[in-house]
C-alpha cells in the first residue's frame, strides 16, 4: 500500500508507459526500502504514534529514493552512454549537448 502510493507520487496515471527507465528505478529502490523492519513502538495502541511513525517511514522512504535518484550509479551508467553517442555523432566537435547534459544534472543535484 504505502509502495503504491509513494509510486503515485512519482508518476501519474498519464504516464502509464513512458520513462520505464525512470519507473524502474524507483520500483527497485521502493522494493528494497519497503523490506527493512518496522520499528515497534513503545505504545501500539496510540494513534498518533502510529501515525507519526508511519509518516517517518514515508518520509525515510522518499528521502532515500531522492538520494538514490540523484546520486545512484545509473547518472554515471547515463552520461556515459550520452557521452559515446555524441563522440560518435559529432567526434565531440560540437560539445554543447554535453554542457546541457552537465547543466541539468547540477541543476538535480541542487533540488
């Protein structure tokens, strides 16, 4: 439950299909945070608490998705594939799509 709704988050119902790249690294980072152990709290029966626990989780949840989408090895796996391509397009004689590449991913790093 909480996997789909943080998924909701991340992608609409209009973007059934499109960026599975993006989809699936989020899917896999999900999955892999969803299966650490809930940590029990002291009172069970008060709402509030459970509340507050459950939001913190969420929150652990995104904040470590955000990191792993900005700092995870498919940044560096992505502009080396850019890279190749533009060297074999253009033997980087024109290097603009690469400073546009290197502006965007600054740009993320600083969000």
């Amino acid at each position: 439950m909480l996997n789909n709704a943080i998924e909701e988050m991340f992608f609409d119902s209009s973007d059934k299909g499109h960026r599975p790249r993006l989809r699936q690294i989020v899917q896999t980072h999900l999955e892999q945070n969803l299966t650490l152990p809930i940590q029990e709290n002291d009172n069970p029966n008060c709402l509030f608490t459970e509340v507050g626990d459950g939001l913190n989780r969420a929150i652990y949840i995104l904040s470590d998705v955000a990191k792993h989408l900005v700092y995870g090895p498919h940044i560096e796996e992505y502009t080396k594939q850019r890279a190749d391509e533009i060297y074999k397009e253009t033997f980087f004689s024109d290097t603009r799509k690469l400073e546009i590449m290197d502006q965007q991913v600054e740009t993320l790093k600083c969000v």
